[in-house]
C-alpha cells in the first residue's frame, strides 16, 4: 500500500498540485481535458475520506502577471462536471481571497486557486513564495508528473515546509513512476523502445539510456533520415540535423557494441513538399530522389517493426513515425499504435508518452489498450534518460 492510500485525510486541508496545464480554444473551452480528468481519483478519494481540497496550478506560459487566456477560472465549470460538486475560485494563489477561503474551507469542500505563474516567484522556485503557498494546507501532495522535472517552488520547493508523514505523491504521480520504474528497472525482455520525432538532438539522452537496458531500438520520424544519411543514404530533402550525422553513427556503433538491434525504416512515404496535400510515393529510405522527403515510414517499415514489436514484452514509445496530423502520412503511426496494442493485448507491458505519442493513441482510440499513457511528456524523457526529476526527490527527501 502506498502513503497516499494509507493516509486519512479526515478533517485535513490537503494542497495538491495539479497539472491542468489543457489546451484552451478561443472561446476558452478545454478541447483536451486528460490532465484534468487524471487527477479525479486523488481528489476523490480525499473527499471521501472527509478532508477538503485546495488544488493548485499552472496553464501555459504567461509572461506579465495575470492574463484572462491564462486563467484557471475557465476551468471551474468543467471540473465541477467531473467531480459532480462545486469548486471555488480564489482570484490568486497566495492573496487575501486564497488566504481566507482556504481558511474557510470545510470537509468535502474544493477550491482552485489562480494560476501559479502570474507569480514569477513559482518559475523561480523562490522560497518565500513557496512558505505562503504552504501555509493553506494541513497536508501536501504532489500530483503533477508533468511538471515533476521543473524545480519550481509548487513542484520542489514546498516539501520541506511538510513534516514527511504529510507530504505525499497522489495516486496519478504514484502510476507514473511506478509504471516508468517498471519499465526501467524491471522489464521484461525483449524490450523495445520505439523513438521518433524530429530531432536526434532532442533524443540523444535517452538514447544513450536506453542502450544498457533495450534489446531492441526502432527509429521513426525525422530524425531516422540523419542515421539514414549518416550511413550514406540518400534522403532527398528529408529533414536531416546535418551536424549530428557523426552523433548518429557513435550511437549505431554503441549499440552494435552492446548487442542492441537498431532498427532504421526501410522504406518512407514521400512527398515533393510538406504538405497535407502533396503528390506522395513510396522509396527506399536511403534511396529518396532529389526534391522529395520522407513524410511516413512505408509498408515494409510498417511491416518490419510490427514484427519486432510483436515479439516483446516490454515496450516504451515515444514520438510518432510522421507528420500524423496529415491524413496522408499518418498511416505508420497508426500501424504502431496497432502493433503495440496487439502485443499488449498478448501480454506485453507497454508505456506511450510524450505529447505526440500520447495525441496519436489517443486520436487512434489505442489509449485504453495500452498499458499506461503518461501524461508527463518532458518528465517522462527526462526520468528514460536516468536523471533524477526534482518533483520526486522533494517528496522523498
């Protein structure tokens, strides 16, 4: 059992930074509430067990103080939907209004506060701040993985103003880091670890991480042109980081060493301009014609990885095979998103995340037939690539 579950929060004000950093439209309405609904439980079950809630967080990235497009306000109406009970607002996170309706609170009560980051101070990881924002609660808990690798005063900073047996992760942050420590410390072999995206660059790290732990390391997205090329291929005009190109080939030479199988596509979906309309073929992907790019990995490549995904038992992915978002070149992600739910469905244990990956499951209704999806996308990388994330080690400390 964990502290969190174990711990009575009768009677208990319990602070629980949130991350309800969703996309608003520009009407102000959520048109992805995921963040938001995965903190229900730890809620919940804090209301259930008589306390009351003060839920704290950030939304975007405002530069001046408080701006209308930033405000937790246009939050309320849905959240009170999703836990079925009036929320109250303070108009900011530590002046008179929180002070005095934090004060006021009674059990089985929740109250938003405004966005933490119309205060410089809570980017800063300013102490001061973080003690003001301490003293509303009896109890804090950390549930917002997505920002557990910022040290931040609501993030980090706050911890040490709560004896041990009351600061806690919620329920949300407890999944995550189990689930990222199943996956780092206890998979099962084969594992297989699908990375795509743009850049090498953004990837290196956890590449690197990934070498002493993976059987096996499929390469999609952008950044497969610069192993493509750093091999002596010929990518056209796919995008290609042409000073990582020696950085390719000391991550292939690693992994020969190690024993570890990388796997680039074969073969690419390609188009004479980025465009979601755009004359597509297919090529080798070491052999694409001058002015054309590689937008999709193609049928072989589908066919090659599934095959690799089919035989594992453990599977982390992060970053999708194209440009998804283009109907035309979205077909390699979606077959992923098939494979990995098939090997699940077969008893793989399977982890998607980062925002791509999570936007692709989601978009391809796989998201319930993977094992977890995590909602933290810059924490998530950062805990593959071994570093430890600021967040979790407050808590423990």
């Amino acid at each position: 059992m964990s502290q969190f579950s174990q711990h009575s929060f009768a009677n208990q004000k319990a602070l629980i930074r949130v991350d309800f950093n969703v996309p608003l439209n520009d009407k102000y309405e959520i048109t992805d509430d995921t963040r938001i609904r995965a903190a229900i439980p730890t809620i919940k079950k804090i209301l259930a067990d008589g306390g009351s809630v003060i839920l704290m967080s950030h939304l975007g990235r405002p530069k001046d103080g408080p701006t209308e497009k930033y405000s937790l306000k246009h939050l309320v109406g849905h959240l009170q939907q999703l836990l079925g009970t009036t929320v109250e607002f303070a108009d900011d996170c530590i002046g008179e209004q929180a002070v005095s309706k934090a004060g006021q609170l009674k059990p089985g009560q929740v109250l938003l506060l405004e966005n933490l980051r119309f205060y410089k101070e809570e980017e800063k990881g300013d102490k001061a701040f973080a003690e003001k924002l301490s003293k509303l609660g009896d109890v804090y808990v950390n549930d917002a993985f997505g920002t557990a690798h910022r040290a931040h005063a609501s993030t980090a900073v706050i911890a040490q103003f709560f004896p041990k047996e009351k600061r806690m992760f919620g329920l949300l942050m407890e999944n995550e880091v189990n689930s990222a420590e199943k996956v780092l410390h206890e998979a099962q072999k084969p594992f297989v670890a699908i990375i795509g995206g743009a850049k090498v660059s953004d990837k290196i790290l956890i590449i690197e991480n990934l070498l002493d732990r993976a059987t096996d390391i499929i390469i999609g997205g952008g950044m497969a042109y610069t192993f493509i090329k750093a091999e002596g291929g010929k990518i056209g005009n796919s995008l290609c980081e042409n000073d990582r190109l020696q950085t390719a080939l000391d991550l292939l030479k690693k992994a020969e060493e190690k024993g570890v199988s990388i796997h680039l596509p074969s073969d690419s979906i390609i188009a004479d301009k980025f465009d979601a309309n755009a004359n597509d073929s297919a090529a080798p992907s070491n052999n694409i014609p001058d002015g054309w790019m590689g937008l999709d990995i193609a049928e072989n490549a589908c066919e090659q990885f599934t095959n690799v995904i089919h035989k594992s038992k453990t599977i982390l992915w992060n970053g999708p095979m194209g440009v998804f978002e283009m109907a035309k070149f979205q077909h390699g992600t979606k077959a992923i998103a098939k494979a990995v739910a098939e090997a699940t469905a077969k008893g793989a244990f399977s982890i998607v995340g980062g925002g791509d990956s999570v936007a692709a499951v989601n978009q391809f209704g796989y998201a319930d037939k993977v094992s977890y999806v995590s909602t933290g996308g810059g924490a998530m990388l950062e805990y593959f690539e071994g570093k430890e994330l600021p967040g979790i080690a407050a808590v423990k400390a």
